[in-house]
C-alpha cells in the first residue's frame, strides 16, 4: 500500500476537520456546544459507542459468513482487521475507493486467496449500495417531511447518489455473474501495463491471473448456487448501516430531549449518508459537517445542533477512525512478509 497517500488522506481529513470547526463555531458556539456535550447522559453516550463499533464488527460479521461458504473459514478476530483497514482506508481516500482493495490485499496476506476476497468484497459492497438505496426510499416514503427539509441543494445530491448507488450495484453483479468479462478486463490491463512498460513480469503476472481466475470462476458459480449469500450480506449490511443511523437518536437522547422518536432521526441520518456519500472527498469531511447541521437542526435546535454534530460525527466518523488506524497498523505489522518467522524464532 502507499504509505505516502494514506498520510497524505489523513492528513486532509484532519485539516478539513479542523477548517470545519474553526468555521462552525468561530461565532462563539463552541462554549455552548461544550456545555451540552459535559452535560450529556453517560449511558446513552454508552449506546452511541456500541453502535460506532456495530458499524465495523457487523461487516466483520458478513466477511465470516461468506468466506466459510465459500471454503475459507476465517477467525473473527481477523475479520475484524480487515473490517478496520477498510474503514480506515475508506476515511482517506476519495469516494472511499481504497477500502476494498486494502481489504483484499491483508487478506492474501492472511492466506485468504485474492479472488475469495474480491467476491467477498463484490457481495458486500453490492449489499452496501443496495441497501442504502432500500433504505433512502423507505426513510423518503415514511417520513416525507425529513426528505423535504433537507432543501434543493442536498435534494439534489440525494439524487445524484442514488443513481450512482445503483449504477455501482449492477456494475458489481456483472463483475460477479460475468467471470469472463472480469478475466478480459484484468487481462487488457496487464497488456496495458507491458505497453507502458511498467510491469517487471507480464508473463508471470499473466499466470497468477489464471489461477486466481480458476478460483474466483468456482466461487462465483458457488455464489450462483448458493442465494441465500446474498441474503447474509444483506442482513450485515442492514444492521450495519442501522447501527450508524441510530447514533443520532443515542445522541438526541443524551442531551435529554424528547419528542421525537428513532425512526424519524435514524431516517434523517440515512438520507444524509446517502446524500453526501458519492462526494469525492475523504471521510465527506466537512460535507457531512454542513449536511447535519442543515438536515438536524428542526430536531436538535439551534442552540444544540452544533453540539449534536460534534458528539454524532465523533462517535460515526472520527473515534473510529482513530482507533481503525491503530487497528490496521497492527495488521500491516502482524501481516508482512516474514512476520511470522520473525515470530517462530522469538518463540
């Protein structure tokens, strides 16, 4: 992985964040928003951490599943690493398009075969596209007055994004039901990468290619075989895009206010996520930022809503960030050529 551009990532997520806040509370809002965040309930700041770690482990949880159907049985505690290193990886880079690969990548590492991993990976982000989608809809269907809130401008994102969702799903289907086109499209990018000259070894690049062909080809007929895989992605994909739609209810709750129930603040956030999430910029810091405090200041006030925005992007983006890339240098550690050896001798 480059080292460089995942610093380079970070390093513009923090700066971002810290344009974003000086830009929020420069008008003397940070006194009040701290005061609200001292005085919030412990317990229910309880609730939003399990439910920040929910959003993580539950994708761990579909990565078990599927690779044991498909005849490579993980540990959780690995999955758990390759669940972290995507969400770190996601944070960095633009439209979270280093995630998945990363997440391939430690998985070889992990003896898991690159194909198993990209199917893997193809199932849950068909899961993830799709059910954001499923979700959006039904949050515009039952609460028609929270997608109306949200103005022209996110509206129009909304939009945008749900196409793009859609498009990224059926993209991922003809990747999985199609091995033949895959298999032509890695092919043309190697002989790309000989004309450019930027390959060491084409030729054994090539034979790699067909041995990870032969296995990616038996575990999409297995996938094919076997539909109810879709419906275990699907299953860890709902309840991992639930845990972080139900933050903001755990944090209306915390500044002890009441009125409004989880499902119209759990579909206020998925309208969010959904509509700022084909931005092309890390983490959508500082657009989800604006975002909230547009689409949550009816709920929160406006006295609140800064605060609310601090405690809800902290406990969804920025904790786990934090202790995601702690994660995911343990991996890289644990997982690097000869590491193993290293171990046996200390042995």
């Amino acid at each position: 992985m480059d080292k460089r551009k995942n610093l380079a990532g970070t390093a513009f997520v923090v700066a971002v964040a810290a344009i974003t806040a000086w830009v929020v509370f420069r008008g003397g809002d940070w006194g009040t928003a701290w005061a609200a965040l001292r005085r919030a309930k412990a317990g229910w700041l309880c609730l939003g951490v399990a439910l920040s770690v929910g959003f993580v482990c539950f994708e761990a949880v579909g990565t078990v599943l599927i690779l044991r159907v498909l005849g490579r049985p993980t540990p959780m505690g690995h999955c758990l690493g390759f669940s972290a290193v995507g969400f770190y990886f996601s944070a960095v880079t633009p439209s979270a398009t280093g995630g998945q690969p990363a997440q391939v990548f430690y998985m070889a590492r992990r003896g898991v075969p690159a194909a198993l991993g990209t199917l893997d990976m193809l199932l849950l982000t068909m899961s993830y596209q799709a059910v954001s989608v499923v979700l959006a809809l039904t949050a515009w269907a039952v609460y028609p007055q929270t997608a109306a809130a949200l103005g022209t401008g996110l509206g129009v994102l909304l939009g945008w994004s749900t196409t793009a969702n859609i498009l990224l799903t059926v993209g991922a289907g003809i990747f999985l039901f199609r091995p033949g086109l895959t298999r032509g499209l890695c092919r043309w990018a190697i002989r790309l990468g000989e004309r450019l000259r930027v390959l060491r070894d084409p030729d054994g690049l090539r034979g790699r290619l067909e041995e990870q062909m032969a296995e990616y080809r038996r575990g999409a007929e297995l996938v094919g075989r076997r539909w109810w895989l879709f419906a275990i992605a699907v299953g860890a994909t709902a309840a991992q895009l639930l845990c972080r739609a139900m933050i903001p209810w755990a944090a209306y709750r915390a500044f002890g206010l009441s009125g409004l129930g989880p499902g119209e603040l759990a579909a206020t956030q998925v309208l969010v996520t959904l509509a700022v999430g084909a931005l092309p910029i890390p983490g959508t810091v500082g657009a989800s930022e604006a975002a909230f405090l547009a689409a949550f200041r009816p709920a929160f006030g406006a006295e609140l809503v800064p605060a609310a925005m601090v405690l809800c992007r902290g406990l969804s983006f920025y904790l786990p960030l934090v202790w995601t890339a702690v994660v995911t240098a343990a991996v890289h550690l644990s997982t690097r050529p000869g590491g193993k050896k290293k171990q046996a001798k200390n042995r």
